[in-house]
C-alpha cells in the first residue's frame, strides 16, 4: 500500500489514531496487524451508526490485516456504563446468546467473515480464577476510574456507581492482552475503555496497542445516533423504510454522511462540501443520491431504485399536478431572480416574503435560502402556494 491510501485509510472517517505516527510507521513496513473490535450485544439491532466502524475494518481488511472480533459475552451482562446516568439491568446468558447471533448476521453484510477471527470473552472469563480478577483490579486506581466522565459525574451526583460497572473498562482491556491486538476500534465515546487496553497491556510487558476511533453520527433528530433516543435507521429496516429514514436527515450531516457512508472519491467528496457551502447544489438532490447509496449497500441497487421511485411518488409529487409548465434556463440563476423571471412573483422582494413565510418548495421541501442556483437542465420542480408550479430546464 502506498502512502497515499496510508493516508486515506488513516484519515477518511477518521476521529483520532493514538498514536498516530507509530501505526503509520508499521503500516509502511508492510505489518499485518490484528485489528480488534468488540461489542456488547446488550442489543440485537445494529444501525447505521455502528457501520462507520465496521467500513473501516472492512477497509483495512482488504489491505490483508486481520479482524478479530469480540463477543462481550461477559461484560454485557454488566453493560457498557458509557454515557449511562445509571446502573444497566443485568442480562441473562441466554438473551446475550441470542443478541450475539442476530448481531454477527448483521456485522458480516459488511465484514468480511473469512478473514474475521471471532473469540467470545467466555474463552478467558469462564474460568477467571478470583486471584486473576483481584490481581487484574490491582492494576487500576479508583483517580483513574474516576477520570472516566461518565463515573466521574455518577459520584458527583450521588448517583449509584457500583463496583461492577467500574470492572468494566478492566475486562474490556484484558480483551486486548488475551487476543494481542495491535489496533483496538472504537467510537469516540469508548477512548477511556480503549486506552485502558492500551495502558494494561503496556504493564503487563506486551506492545501497547493503537487506539482509532471514529466519529458518532448525528441520528434524525440531531443528536447522537443512538437505540435510547429512538433516532436510528437500523440496517435490518427494509428498503423503503430506511431510505424515508435517510431523508429525514437535516442537511447538515450530509458532508459527514458522504465521508463515513460512501465510497465517494476524496476529491468528489471536496466538490460535494464546496458545493453545499457555495449553494450550487440542491441538498434534497445529494441526499437521495446517499440515501439509493445506503439502501443499495443493505439491499441492492435494484431495492434501492424502487424505494426511491415510491418516495418520489408518495412524497414528492403527491400535490403537484401531471401537467407541469417548464421554464428553461440559459445559465445559472438563484431562487430569487428565478421566481421574478418565471412570473411566480411579482418582484424580489415578494419572492424573499413568500420564501420567509414558507410559501415557497423545491421538489416538496421547503426553501430556506435566497440565493440558492439552479443551474440549466437541473430539473427541480419549485412550487409557489397552493397552485403555482414550474419545473427548470
């Protein structure tokens, strides 16, 4: 691999490499590394959120480097306490059992299965003789523990913080030691846990893995994209379910979405931003094209398609007429100039009303900016009120 996809791999998606110079050091002289990931299936459904990180080993995957996934068969009964105000409720082996299932079937629409190592925390924890555990807890001071903002806080507060759920970022990294991980993955909200592998391994005279974490997306409604808000688009949805999903994003996770989503080229990906910022592009037309993109990846193109084609009939054209008159363009024009020019208002500055009061949908979504251009040949149907259509060619 050369240095240019060194530096795709290291950087396309990327939130942070600790400690980014080494790995990019053993990258060049050409090292298979184990790459490992962990998951709790505390929960069977995966959802897009999950798969920024599953693309990336899928990534360096295809550079020969190994996968070793780890089934938290253990630590889910505890649950991950991440971000938790408080105490998860234990889970029964059985459930955990069934959760892993569903959730290796989802894992490996994107991973590569004959390249994957899979090792179930079981291996190592089912006979953890209680002077190992006591031995492995010895290793870590409760200032470290509470360094972690989610522990931190929970004591602060008063809040239940139980001893249990301090063991957890500890077995999490004798994961590292047991398995020998040269790369541990992870989301950003896992630093804490993965640096503790790092630093347990480093005690314990082995190479101290490299932490790469990705970034959270945002869900649809903006905030972190996550099973406890209910703002997920699982990857089990079917086709038209999840491309409705797709579309409900705001605009601005479309730069984001394109990197960690796609296999946009970087320089595309670069026209795909200018062209958002510089309001040359229609974001409703670069989000179906992510959305087809999404679909297509846990589908197929043909599902795809034809979620699309019901979207644009159930939502888009739903109140626009069959017969809709064309007004042509002969070079780029913003919305403002355009409405004047296509008599669908009386002057700028009635346009500028009518687009403030909502009055105003570029192919059924409601236009926010003056000075969005519509280029010839663009296509995009512009509705004014109730009963005024045009469509731009």
């Amino acid at each position: 691999m050369d240095r240019t996809n060194h530096d795709e791999l290291l950087t396309r998606g990327v939130a942070e490499i600790i400690v980014e110079s080494e790995l990019r050091e053993r990258l060049k002289q050409g090292e298979k590394l184990r790459l490992k990931q962990g998951f709790d299936p505390s929960r069977p459904h995966m959802h897009i959120g999950h798969t920024v990180g599953l693309r990336k080993l899928r990534a360096f995957q295809d550079q020969g480097h190994q996968v070793v996934l780890i089934v938290g068969d253990w630590t889910a009964r505890i649950g991950d306490p991440s971000g938790r105000d408080e105490t998860r409720p234990r889970l029964t082996a059985e459930v955990v059992r069934e959760n892993a299932r569903t959730y290796m079937e989802q894992f490996f629409r994107i991973v590569d299965r004959s390249r994957t190592e899979v090792r179930w925390q079981s291996e190592w924890y089912e006979n953890f003789p209680l002077e190992r555990a006591l031995e492995l807890a010895g290793r870590f001071t409760l200032a470290q523990m509470l360094a972690h903002e989610t522990f931190r806080k929970r004591y602060e507060t008063g809040s239940p913080l139980t001893i249990l759920e301090l063991m957890y970022p500890m077995l999490q990294a004798y994961d590292s030691v047991a398995v020998k991980a040269d790369v541990e993955f992870g989301g950003t909200d896992q630093k804490f846990n993965n640096l503790a592998g790092r630093e347990l391994m480093a005690q314990m005279n082995l190479p101290p893995q490299h932490v790469l974490l990705l970034p959270l997306i945002p869900g649809t409604d903006g905030r972190k994209m996550g099973k406890s808000f209910d703002n997920t688009v699982d990857i089990l949805l079917p086709p038209p379910e999840m491309y409705g999903k797709m579309m409900s994003m705001s605009d601005e996770v479309l730069p984001l979405y394109y990197e960690v989503l796609t296999d946009v080229p970087g320089p595309e990906l670069d026209e795909i931003r200018q062209a958002l910022a510089g309001g040359r592009v229609n974001p409703r037309d670069l989000k179906m094209r992510l959305a087809r993109e999404v679909v297509a990846q846990f589908h197929s193109p043909a599902d795809a398609q034809t979620a699309e084609e019901d979207f644009v009939r159930r939502f888009v054209r739903r109140e626009m007429p069959e017969a809709i008159p064309v007004h042509t363009l002969t070079e780029p024009v913003n919305l403002v100039d355009l409405m004047v020019m296509a008599k669908l208002a009386s002057s700028k500055s009635e346009a500028r009303r009518l687009i403030d009061g909502g009055g105003v949908r570029l192919d059924g979504e409601r236009a926010e900016r003056y000075d969005q251009v519509f280029a010839p040949g663009s296509g995009v149907v512009i509705q004014v009120g109730r009963r005024k259509f045009i469509q731009v060619q």
